[in-house]
C-alpha cells in the first residue's frame, strides 16, 4: 500500500498533516466535489472544490491515519 503526501494548497492543520496520508481506493474516474484524488508531477493529495468534468479522470483517494513505529532488528550473535 502506497501513502500519499497532502498537497501543501490543501489548508490542512499542520498539526493533522504529519499523520494523516492519502491512499488510492481502485476508482480511476472525474472527482465530485468534496472527493480526495492523486494528482501531479510528484503525485499529492488533493480535494475537489467542485464536481470535475467527466473526461477528466485521476485516481480517487481517501484519507487514512498513520504512525510511526520504529523497530530494532538484531541479527546475529555478538
């Protein structure tokens, strides 16, 4: 699973915008008004402000939290 960035244009708390990520959900079609979708050069996050023309089709997303879990594997004997 891939996790996307918020688009910095995205007026998100900067609070909220370290664990919260976007993830595709398998719809390739025009965004409606209120829907996250992957956009970009650098692909990012972005909301519809408004129902896109139905040629105009992204990768529909949705936003999930995260964290982050730091783990420590040993291998091998000392």
């Amino acid at each position: 699973m891939k996790f996307y960035e918020i688009a910095e244009e995205e007026k998100l708390p900067m609070f909220q915008r370290h664990n919260i990520k976007a993830i595709k959900i398998n719809e390739f079609r025009a965004p409606k008004a209120g829907e996250w979708y992957i956009s970009g050069a650098i692909p990012e996050a972005y909301i519809a402000h408004s129902n896109y023309d139905p040629k105009d089709k992204y990768a529909i997303a949705k936003l999930v939290k995260t964290r982050t879990q730091t783990v420590t594997i040993l291998d091998g004997d000392l």
